[in-house]
C-alpha cells in the first residue's frame, strides 16, 4: 500500500483513513470494534475521531465515540496507528457544541480541556493530529496558535491540522505560527466529493503552495454516491434519519445532500462505475484520493460489510478517460449540493 505523509509533517497515513464519527449512534461498540478490526488488518493507519462524536451530536453522547476507539486501541501498537481528534470549534460558529455548558472557544481553556478529555478518553499519552473541528469568529487566531503550540511543546500532541476552514483563515493561521515561532496547521479536513468540488475552486490553490494537506471527509456523500438512496428512497440512512430530527440544521442539511441535482448527479455516476466494473461508493473513493494535495481521504461506514467497497479503492486509479467522464457529470450539474 502507498502511505502519504501529512502537510510537511512526519505522519505517513494509508490513503484512505477510517472516520469514526458513527460509532455511538449508528453502530453499537461490537460492530465499531468489527469496524477497526477489518480497516486495521487492511493496512489503514489513520483513524479519525473528534470530542462531540458521535454524530448527531448529543450532549448524552459526546465523547462515547472516542472511548470506543480508546478501548479498542488497548493491546494495539500505538506505533502502528495514527490517530487523530478534534476539539470542538466555537459556539460563535455554524452551531453550538452540546459540552462544555455550549460555551466552547477555540481559547487557551477549551484547546487544554477538549485535549485532556481526548487523551482521558482515548486513553493514550499523546495524539498524532489535533485539530480545530470548525473556527472560531471571536477568539484571534494569534491567541489560538499560542495555545495549540503548547500542546505540541507539552509532548502531548505530535502536529496540527484544522477543518472546516478557508484559506484565508488557515493562511493567516500559518502565517502568525511562522512569525511567532508556533508549530503550523499541516492540514485541512473539509467536506470534498464527487458531489461537492467546492474545494477546487480556492483551497487547492492554498494546499499546494503551502504544502497543506487536505484530508476530504465525506468523500461518499453521507453515503448518497453508494447510490442507496436512488435504489431506495426509503432505505435505512443517516438522511432519513436526519429527516426527523427536531433540529432545523440538521434537517438542512438532508436538503443540501438529497436533492433533484444529487440524485441526478448520482445516477450519472453510478453508470461510470458500471460501465468500468466496479461500485459508485469505490469509484467516489478513489476519486477522492487521486489529487496530489490529498494525503488521505477519510471514510464512515455503520457495517463491516460496508468496508468492502472502500477498500477495493485503496490500489485503484482512475483512468484519464473516467476522470475526465466524472468532470463532465460536474460540468452539466454544477454544484449539487450547493
């Protein structure tokens, strides 16, 4: 397997890594075990998590996903894994995060909470990449960049990533950590797919000037690009389980993934893999990690089962003809999701 390392970091991870956020919620701790079990025998290295996990998130449940990963990660090399988490972003952003009272700041108190309860949870001494799960508009970069360097300095964290982010905020980030001294965010987990090209249209440019990597979350699409939902609207999902949700942001954002254009843009994609022999969730994958700004793309799936899929697009690559067959699905259905 070709393993790729992170921003200019010494993190080398599978090109593909296991994103956690379903266990908790979607899958009991048996088949989330099952789950690690089946990525770890296949050569993934790179397991994704974050303090509010499971998803949706709920102040019941926050921080159950990582003490499965914590539990299962006993009697593993921790050498042999790369394991990265979140600290959640600012209750000034996009919603407010059900810990800590809903009072989180990407500040000096919340970097050094959210870190410890990590730690605690996972129970391992250090983590390979902490990131910022989402910015925080209120709270300067400068004073943030200070505190996560700290972490890095303590020993308790290896290097930093951010999510969520623009260029200018991870540019300005960078900059005040190479004025100051501070260590840099080496990458960026935003949502990037077959579906959602956003990405390349600015932060591509930001990723390969400043050696940053992008780790795409959601490559499948909340699991739309598997092509489940155009078999069968009704089918048991995330989406028909956000549907119901007496949350109005959650129930948005089963209109931003399910909609005529993605269903449409879907079909069309589901095609191109037929004709090439393999699955619309393997094509969406390996799509994903074929960019040369991508160092891994992170996967969720509620199965073991579901791992089959994935895996086949680890060693695949797309040809130019395919490639270039996706890009005229994009080209006619710009933006599906908006």
């Amino acid at each position: 397997m070709e393993y790729r390392y992170i921003g200019r970091s010494g993190l080398r991870v599978s090109p593909v890594g296991l994103g956690t956020m379903t266990f908790g919620s979607m899958c009991d701790k048996k088949e989330s075990f099952a789950i690690m079990d089946k990525a770890y025998d296949a050569g993934i290295n790179f397991f994704d998590t974050a303090e509010v996990y499971p998803v949706p998130p709920r102040a019941e449940t926050a921080g159950i996903t990582e003490e499965i990963v914590g539990e299962w990660l006993q009697g593993k090399s921790r050498d042999s894994l790369i394991i990265a988490t979140k600290v959640a972003g600012a209750a000034s952003g996009w919603f407010v995060p059900p810990i800590r009272a809903g009072l989180t700041a990407i500040d000096a108190h919340h970097i050094v909470k959210g870190v410890e309860g990590s730690l605690r949870r996972l129970r391992c001494e250090y983590i390979d990449l902490y990131q910022m799960h989402w910015p925080d508009t209120v709270v300067p970069r400068e004073e943030s960049m200070e505190a996560f360097d700290r972490l890095v300095r303590s020993g308790k964290v290896r290097y930093l990533g951010t999510s969520n982010d623009t260029a200018y905020g991870t540019t300005k980030s960078n900059m005040i950590a190479e004025h100051k001294g501070y260590k840099r965010f080496e990458s960026i987990q935003n949502n990037f797919s077959l579906l959602n090209r956003r990405f390349l249209d600015e932060m591509v440019e930001m990723c390969r000037r400043e050696k940053i990597s992008l780790l795409p979350y959601s490559p499948m699409a909340g699991g739309v690009l598997s092509g489940k939902y155009n078999i069968d609207r009704s089918v048991a999902g995330r989406f028909n389980q956000y549907g119901k949700d007496d949350d109005s942001r959650i129930r948005a954002m089963v209109n931003r993934f399910i909609n005529e254009k993605t269903m449409v843009s879907t079909s069309r994609y589901m095609e191109i893999a037929q004709e090439i022999g393999i699955s619309s969730a393997t094509l969406a994958v390996a799509w994903s990690k074929q960019f040369d700004f991508v160092a891994s793309t992170l996967i969720g799936v509620t199965t073991a089962r579901q791992l089959d899929d994935v895996l086949a697009a680890i060693d695949l690559e797309l040809s130019e003809e395919v490639l270039q067959k996706c890009d005229a699905v994009h080209s006619e259905i710009l933006y599906p999701m908006g």
